[in-house]
C-alpha cells in the first residue's frame, strides 16, 4: 500500500485539508508550494511534519525532483475563476499543468495518481437535471471556462491511464468548510456575514471538505483505477445555503430574489464598476450562470465503494465553520 505520497496544491483549501488527513494517518508527506506562505486554519504542528518542496506544477525540473521515489501523487493544484483577466492563467495550470504531472508521474514510474477535478468538468446542461458519472461532457455555452478547463485536465489524465498510469478521478461538488473567507467557495460565509441581500434560486451540490480528504485517502488504499468518482454530500438551493449560515452566524438572511435577468443585468453592472475601481467583481457572467443553474450531482457509486462511510450532515458542516469564523473575527478585535 502506498505510503509516500506528494501532494500538489497543498496550500490550497483542498490541499491542505487532504494534507491534514495524510498526516493524521501517519503518511510521509511531500507536498509543493510556491511560497512560504501557510494556510492558517490547519495546525501548524501538521504542516511541520511535511517535506516542503519549492516549486510548481508549470515547473517541470521541480516536479522531477518532487516525484522521485513517492508511491502516489495525489494533484489537487489548479486555479478556480470566473474572470476572464485569468482565463489564460487558468488554463496553463489546469491543463498544461496536469499534463506535467501526468508525463513526470510515467517518467518516475509513480505508482498511482489521484487527481482531484470537479463536477463542472463533468457537465451542466441548460435544462439542469439529475448528473452522474455515466454523463457524457456536452460542450455548451452552459459549461464556463473552468469547466472546460478541468474537463481539459481529466483528458491528460485519462492519457495517463492509456500509457500505463493507475488514476483515479474525484469529481468534488462545491467544498465547504472553515478556510479563507476571502476567496474561493469560502467567499460565501463572508458575503453572508456581511448581510448580502440578495439570493438565486439556483440548485448545487456541496460537501464538506474534510469528508472530501477522508474520501481521498479511503481510495488511495482502495484497488478503483481508471475510475471516476463525485464526491457530493447534499443537493441544496443557494437560498436555502444562505439562511442557514445567515442562522449560525445570527445575521439578517438575503430576503431579495434576483432572477435571471437582474443576474444578467448584475454581472454587466460589476463588470463596469470594476473597470474604475480595479477591483474583481463580484460577479461575473460565468458565476452568474452557475448561480441560476439547477443541477442534483449524484453520489450512488462513491457510498457503494466506500461501505460504511457517509457524508456529514451540511448544516453540521455549516454549524462547526460558522462557529470558527466567528471565533477567528473575535481574535482580530481589539
């Protein structure tokens, strides 16, 4: 059984997390960072415990030298954006970036990859409906350019296993957690804590991150190859995610529908106020179109591999995070 693993992405949310998990399991981990900056929601006793490799995954000498003799890469680096000014940026991580990982992981004979992708690289369609694995990428101006980016990336992996490479591919759902409140999915709690007014009635997945790198490392011990898996804990409208963190964190709830048109009309109104003010908008017209979307991802064929193991409640998940990011915004007051 694998017991050197090198993680990519580990200072990302998932990353960490799944590092987190490794090391509580008594792993050797190695992971690559870019800097050495630190994610501040994982005990810094962890992290002490990993064989830090400086470097990048658009890097290919770095990546030799941090693959050399490990037993599994598990690759959970990649850029999450619905802005077009990262667009290029995205895709050279999410894809060219893959393909490195893929063709060092043949060069250094690595006996197993798990890549960690998404549901988006599975597929939307624009009557919504219910997604499992067996579904078929339908390339539509439904899927935003992250989708078609990790559906890119899986394509590398998916070469990987025709040369030989034992993979498994994770389809996670929105992951949530305690993390960084000002980026990535995490951005919700912030906005919500603000009292954000608005809601969608758009419908989505979501899980739990911890469940998430506790699913990693079950099937990295697991004989599955070539296989891919969603990782999705519930299937819950946007609204009903906002009032029950609007609950935990004792805020006022978004009491004002924004329907698909006022979406519309949002995102080009962001889009133009950034342009002065410099900074990201809040929404862009890819966000947009998930936020409006209406999609059950199905998680059949993970519980049936994984027997006894279920997914945490969401509004445990939503409880515990709450209580932590509150504790965290008590911490920074004087």
């Amino acid at each position: 059984m694998p017991t050197k693993i090198l993680v990519t992405g580990g200072t990302g949310f998932v990353g960490a997390y799944i590092i987190k998990t490794l090391i509580e399991k008594n792993y050797q981990v190695s992971a690559i960072r870019r800097s050495n900056q630190l994610p501040f929601y994982i005990p810094s006793s962890i992290f002490e415990q990993v064989d830090w490799k400086n470097g990048d995954i658009l890097d290919v000498v770095s990546l030799q030298d941090a693959m050399t003799e490990m037993d599994a890469v598990i690759h959970s680096a990649g850029v999450v954006s619905f802005a077009k000014k990262d667009r290029k940026k995205m895709y050279q991580v999410n894809v060219d970036g893959t393909a490195n990982v893929v063709n060092m992981a043949l060069e250094k004979n690595v006996p197993r990859l798990i890549h960690i992708s998404s549901v988006a690289a599975v597929g939307r369609t624009a009557s919504g409906g219910k997604v499992s694995e067996e579904k078929q990428w339908e390339d539509s101006n439904v899927n935003t350019h992250y989708a078609r980016s990790k559906f890119k990336a899986e394509l590398e992996i998916w070469r990987g296993a025709g040369e030989g490479l034992s993979t498994l591919i994770l389809n996670p759902s929105t992951v949530l957690g305690y993390g960084d409140w000002n980026s990535g999915s995490c951005r919700i709690f912030k906005n919500i804590y603000d009292e954000f007014p608005w809601y969608t009635q758009g419908v989505n997945g979501f899980v739990d991150v911890e469940d998430l790198a506790h699913v990693v490392e079950t099937l990295l011990q697991s004989n599955f190859s070539e296989e891919r898996f969603i990782v999705n804990g519930e299937t819950w409208s946007f609204q009903h995610l906002m009032e029950r963190i609007a609950y935990h964190f004792k805020k006022k709830a978004p009491t004002r529908k924004a329907s698909d048109w006022m979406m519309s009309m949002a995102w080009r109104m962001e889009k133009f106020k950034s342009l002065f003010t410099g900074e990201d908008p809040l929404l862009t017209k890819e966000s947009a179109k998930v936020a409006i979307s209406k999609t059950w991802f199905l998680n059949d064929k993970l519980l049936n591999a994984i027997p006894g193991f279920s997914f945490r409640p969401m509004e445990e998940t939503i409880q515990m995070a709450c209580e932590k990011y509150i504790s965290g915004v008590r911490s920074l007051q004087p």
